[in-house]
C-alpha cells in the first residue's frame, strides 16, 4: 500500500505575500498529485499528540461510482488496526 502524502501551501499568487491572515480557500491542498477542487467543502486534520494524523474531507461530489465497496472496508479496517498496533 503506497503512503498517503497531504499537502497544504497557499496558493502561487500569495505565496510572495507576507500575511499570516489567510483564508481557508487561499490554501491549495493536495493529496498526492491530486489537487482538491471546489467540491470540498471542509477538511479536517486532526494532530492530537502521541496519535497519528487523521485527516476528513468532506465534499459534494457530482458523481459516485463505487466497485469492490466490501474490500475497500477491509482494507481501512486492517490499515485501523495497524495504526492501533504503531501506537501500543
């Protein structure tokens, strides 16, 4: 299983800015090579010390398409109890 890289930087035009007031929406946010668009509409990190990162994103998508729903839910039930198991 490949490691699921976040990133969040301010966007190119106010990168060269000196302000530390910026908008959530100034922000571009990325998983992977994936850039987040529009349809997200919060997202969460969550870095309670001691703990591994959880990230939520909640978003409206216009389209769903899911295939293997069942293997996907053992795969984060298995990747839950991994994390779990790094902690202990």
């Amino acid at each position: 299983m490949n490691n699921l890289e976040l990133s969040v930087v301010p966007k190119d035009e106010l990168k060269e800015c000196d302000n530390l007031h910026l908008k959530s929406n100034q922000y571009s946010v990325k998983i992977g090579d994936w850039e987040l668009g529009k349809d997200v509409t919060k997202l969460e990190i969550d870095m309670t010390a001691s703990k591994i990162p959880v990230v939520t994103i909640t978003c409206l998508p216009a389209k769903v398409e899911i295939e293997k729903l069942q293997a996907l839910l053992e795969l984060n039930i298995e990747q839950k109890e991994a994390n779990q198991q790094q902690l202990n």
